[in-house]
C-alpha cells in the first residue's frame, strides 16, 4: 500500500513537471499578417459589369468577391478569383431599380483584408 501512494506521488510530480517544460517551452506562434486590401476599385463598363483595381501591395493568396443585393440584403454569389486578377465582370442577370454591392477582400493564411465595396444600380 505504501509503495502505490508513493508512485501516484511521483506521477503527479511527474504531470506537474512536464506540464511546467511545455508551458515555458513552446514558441510562441506569432499570428497571421493582415493583407493590404485592394485599392483604385472602380466600375469601368455597365454591360456586363466590370469591375477593376489595384491589387495589394503585400502578399496575398487570392482576391475573394461578394455580389450583395443591398436592396433586399441578400448574398447573391461569392467567388475567389486568382492572385494577379485585375478585373472581374460579372454576367449574371440583376433585377431592375435594384442596388448591388460588390465587396471585395484580399486573403492571407486565413486572414482578410479589409472590405473595399462599390455600389451598382440598376
């Protein structure tokens, strides 16, 4: 009896001591820089829509683009477009005396940008 009291002594010691090396000893992980969001967005045809901008001075994966109904405050597609991308048109159909807002991020390891918007009536 005496020696099972004495070993769960030592393996709570043990715990105790592994648990102290591994707090003091992780690196800490520094987090995810935030990319520059795009800039110069501007609407440069009606038919179809076409959109273009200046791509972020930082790094960036990719550029992501949300088509808001703002009218009716619906999400009415999401698409990534590729690194590099400077224009986007979008043909899709849009209801008449309706505004469209088209939000666009860049994305890095997990972290957006900022939202840069344009606002669209039809």
């Amino acid at each position: 009896m005496l020696l099972l009291k004495n070993r769960s002594k030592h393996s709570v010691f043990r715990i105790l001591v592994v648990c102290l090396l591994l707090m003091f000893s992780i690196i800490p992980i520094a987090s995810a820089a935030t990319p520059d969001p795009i800039t110069n967005l501007q609407i440069t045809s009606t038919y179809p829509v076409t959109l273009a901008w200046t791509n972020p001075t930082t790094d960036y994966d990719y550029i992501q683009v949300i088509k808001l109904n703002r009218t009716d405050l619906v999400e009415v597609y999401k698409k990534t477009l590729t690194k590099g991308s400077t224009v986007f048109a979008d043909h899709s159909s849009m209801s008449s005396n309706k505004e469209y807002w088209y939000i666009f991020q860049a994305y890095k390891n997990g972290v957006y940008s900022n939202q840069v918007k344009k606002i669209y009536q039809n």
